[in-house]
C-alpha cells in the first residue's frame, strides 16, 4: 500500500512540475512568448477534452475525443521539445555572447558584429 501511495506522490510531482512554468521545458522562452505558447496549449486541451466528455452516447463522437486527447499529448511534448531547441541554454543571440576567458579581448570586433547582425 505504501508503494501505491509513493507512486500517486510521484505523479503528482510530476504534475505539478509539468504545469509549473519556472520548472517545464517553457521555461528558457521569453516571458511574452511562453505566455502565448501556454494559453494556445491550454485551449487545444480544453477542446480535447470537451470533443472526449462532451458526448458519451455515440462512439463516433467518444472515438473523436480520444484521437484529440492523444493528438494533444503529442502536441504538447512537440511545443516543449521545440522550445528547448529554439530558446534552451546557450541558444541566444551570439552578438549578445559573453567574452570567453581565454582570449584577452573583451568585446567583437566591428567586423564579426557586422557579419552577425547581417545574418539575422
């Protein structure tokens, strides 16, 4: 019995850190964007489970709400793989990099700066 309840804690460890936006793969995105990906995911849930609950009495319907739930789990895992590729660590701006500690010279030259802010 103690192992089921340690694993109900777990999911809901889980759980928590899933809809926590400081801690889920959301969280190197900007404030504004992160904010935009989580109410468009919000609303793709909220009608998958509305398309799953709203009618239970046809299998049609019920066979369409379980092909949105699952469609969503794979939606949701995509935004948070595509959010850790594009806006995980050390993906920022490199005109935007620290100095490195081996070399003597503090900033880019006018050059390199010229060539990065041609390439965005």
């Amino acid at each position: 019995m103690y192992s089921l309840y340690k694993f109900v804690m777990y999911l809901y460890r889980i759980g928590l850190n899933l809809l926590d936006p400081n801690v889920n793969a959301l969280r190197h995105m900007p404030t504004h964007i992160r904010y935009f990906a989580s109410i468009i995911i919000a609303c793709f849930w909220c009608l998958a489970f509305g398309l799953y609950f709203g009618e239970l009495y046809y299998i049609g319907y019920n066979m369409l709400g379980h092909r949105a739930i699952i469609s969503m789990v794979f939606v949701t895992w995509s935004a948070f793989k595509t959010s850790e590729y594009f806006y995980g660590p050390g993906r920022g701006e490199h005109y935007l990099r620290q100095p490195d500690r081996s070399s003597r010279c503090d900033e880019l030259s006018d050059e390199q700066r010229e060539e990065l802010a041609k390439k965005i």
